[in-house]
C-alpha cells in the first residue's frame, strides 16, 4: 500500500514508514513537514501542471501540491466580514503535460456552492461533468478532476463576466441604440462606473442596476438581455423609450468582481445593505443619482436590481406595502408567467423590512414597484436570456399602459 507523505511526487510504501526511525532524520523530517504551499498571486506547481491566479475575477487561496498531478486550495472570503455562503473560485490549470488535474478545494465559512465550470479560452464555458466533481458530505471540501491538454484551463464557479465584457456592451450598446453612455461615478477603487441613459428629456424613468455581488453572474445573464430588449430597435422598444428615460448600470461593484470577491467590495462592505447609509463611493454614486434625479423633477416609476440566488426568485413588496400604481408586480409578473416557456420563478412578496437593500430603499423613498429580480446559480443560461426578454417586453408594455 501507498501512502503519500505529501510532498510532491513522493511516495512510501508501508514497510518503509517501519524503518523510519532507522533510516533517519531526512526523511522522517521530510514526511512529517507541511506540503509545500502558496498564497493567492502566487504560481502553485505541481508535476503536471500549475495553478495560477493572475486574471480579473481569480480567487484562490493558499494552494499545495500534494502529488504529481493533485493540488489542495483553500478558497476564503475576502475579509472576515463576509457571513454570505457564496465561495467563489477561479483559478487557471496550466498543464505541462496532458493528464487530469486533481483539485481539492477546502472551502473556510462556507459549503461548497457553485458547480464547477471550465473553459479553455475564457469566453466559451463548460460545466464539468457530473462524474468529475465529488463534494463532501459537509460540503466544505469539492474534489475535481479536470481533464488537461495541451492548452491552460480556467476553472470557476461561474463563468467570468469581468469588467471587459462590460465594458464592451455598454460601447456596443450605447453605439447600437443611439444611447448615451454616462459616468456614474468611480469605485473605491477609482475605477469608472459606468451607465446607459436614453432620452434624458423624458420625466419618467426606468432604473435598472446589475452586480452588486460579485459572484451574482446568473443576475447579469439575465440583465443584459434583459437591457437589450429595453434598447432594442423594435416597435415596442421604440414606443417605450419615446415616453420612458431608461437608465441602466450594469456594475456597481467593479473592483468586487476584479478581486473576485464573494460579496463586498474594496471597503468591505456589502453594497445592497448600503442603500439608506450610502458609505461607499459606488453606493453614494447611485445616491448622487437620484438626488440629481428628483432635483430635475423627473420622476422613477421602477426599479430592478440584478441578482443570483440558488433558484429563479423575484423579491417583491407584499400587499400591505401597496405601491404605486398598486398591484403593479403582480401584474407583470403573470403576464410574463403565461408567455414564458421553460423557466419556472417564483415571486416573493415580503414586507418591506429595515435592510438596506437597494429594493427597500427604493420602494421607502419613491413607493414604486422594485423588485430584486434573482436568478438561479445553475439556471440554463439560453432559458435565462429567453425569459429576461419577456420579462423586459412586459414591463414595457404594462409600464406603457399606464395612466403616470
Ligand atoms: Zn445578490
């Protein structure tokens, strides 16, 4: 029987662990010393392969090479604020020669969450098979074993949907539609955050925000669809916007996704429990907004804000906080219901408590519908985008109804 000593590529048999005490001190020192390890932004290398971090979104932790092709990641949150169970990772394999990796992933402060994705040019994403994960009966630890080639393999929770995708749809966006592309404000940070502002001569207003939560990249399958079929060319789209200013930001928490964090951003906070106190510079920049708004004498008649949760779920106001039109929610939301094909949600309606949420602030400050419009982690994504163009295409028509 083989019994790994933990250093790399080394192995004993059962008969040399019972001489060890005659064989002496440099090997017995070296079965009983801690396996090699490396802090996230270090190159981890095994035999095989190395593990690397260096990319918008990375997030791992200390890594060891326990054997020639098996490495042991410790994924941690970004600070010990964090109490949300979404343990992100993402990490690059490159293989220095083909095989499978095996990737232990001990997970501290959370359980084992987002099903394991792989690509191998960081746009095209895989869900790693069903035979090629193992989670632990406490879900604290997730075994993978990834197939290499030739070629570097990213491995994530989720696909990557970093700050260059962004930046991109929104040029693509604001050169497509003839719509303006604004400065919101900057990340703490400093980086830009930007938004999408379409007939800024309207006085009623559409608000939309997306990722908030780092992790949350089901909420931005959902949004940008969801966003295009606001800007579309079509004659509905056309019809809106002639009536409605439509204003989208679809990343309010940049440097969150850059780090990728589990949930807060550089200031350790969670942005959607920031909404009333507005400590944060991204938060802040959505308050300067609506201050600017309200000044301007325009007037928000919805409010949407993009998540991720483990099922497809709708956060609402419940009866006894009617918002104005009243039963608005409701409406939309079977209207939608009946059209959509293969993708279930449900709605849940709550009273409106004292969490800081985007949904609660909104809804306190102007009393209108809003909504916290979260999709499920592992959705299929082609169901996503489909149903986020109904739910657009009925918000339109609904909002376009009525009597403001
Ligand atoms: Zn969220």
């Amino acid at each position: 029987m083989l019994i790994n000593c933990g250093i790399i590529g080394t192995t004993v048999n059962k008969t040399t662990l019972y001489w060890l005490p005659l064989i002496g001190l440099l090997l017995l020192g070296g079965c009983a010393a801690r396996p090699p390890a490396v802090d996230a932004g270090t190159v981890c290398v095994a035999k095989t392969f190395t593990v690397t971090d260096a990319f918008e979104g990375a997030r791992r932790g200390r890594c060891a090479a326990i054997g020639a092709a098996n490495v042991r990641i410790d994924i941690r949150a970004e600070d010990d604020w964090v109490t949300n169970d979404s343990p992100w990772f993402a990490f690059k394999l490159t293989p220095s020669q083909p095989g499978v990796a095996t990737v232990t992933m001990r997970y501290y402060g959370a359980a084992h969450r987002y099903w394991p994705k792989t690509s191998n040019d960081g746009i095209t994403w895989t869900r790693l098979a069903e035979d090629r994960v193992g989670v632990s009966r406490n879900g604290k630890r997730a075994k993978l074993s990834v197939p290499l080639g030739d070629q570097p393999v990213w491995v994530a929770a989720q696909e990557l949907i970093t700050t260059p995708i962004y930046d991109a749809w929104t040029r693509r966006a604001a050169s497509d539609s003839n719509i303006d592309s604004f400065l919101l404000g900057h990340s703490r940070k400093g980086r830009p955050i930007a938004g999408l502002d379409s007939n800024a001569a309207a006085r009623d207003v559409l608000l939309i925000v997306g990722r908030q939560h780092p992790p949350e990249v089901s909420g931005a399958v959902a949004f940008f669809p969801f966003a295009e079929t606001l800007f579309a060319d079509s004659e509905l789209a056309r019809q809106f916007r002639s009536r409605f200013r439509i204003i989208a930001v679809p990343i309010l928490n940049p440097d969150g996704v850059i780090a990728g964090h589990w949930r807060h951003n550089l200031g350790e906070t969670d942005l959607n429990r920031d909404w009333g106190p507005f400590a944060q510079p991204e938060t802040q920049a959505m308050q300067t907004l609506l201050d600017d708004l309200d000044a301007s004498g325009a007037k928000i008649r919805m409010f949407a804000d993009f998540h991720s949760t483990k099922r497809n779920l709708l956060y609402t106001q419940s009866a006894e906080f009617p918002t104005d039109p009243p039963g608005f929610t409701p409406t939309w939301l079977s209207n939608t219901e009946k059209r959509l094909g293969n993708y279930s949600f449900t709605n849940e309606a709550a009273p409106v408590s004292d969490q800081a949420n985007s949904k609660n602030y909104m809804f306190k400050r102007y009393g209108i519908p809003a909504v916290t419009f979260e999709v499920g982690d592992e959705t299929d994504r082609a169901a996503t985008r489909a149903a986020a163009v109904v739910f657009a295409e009925e918000l339109m028509k609904l909002l376009l109804s009525q009597d403001y």
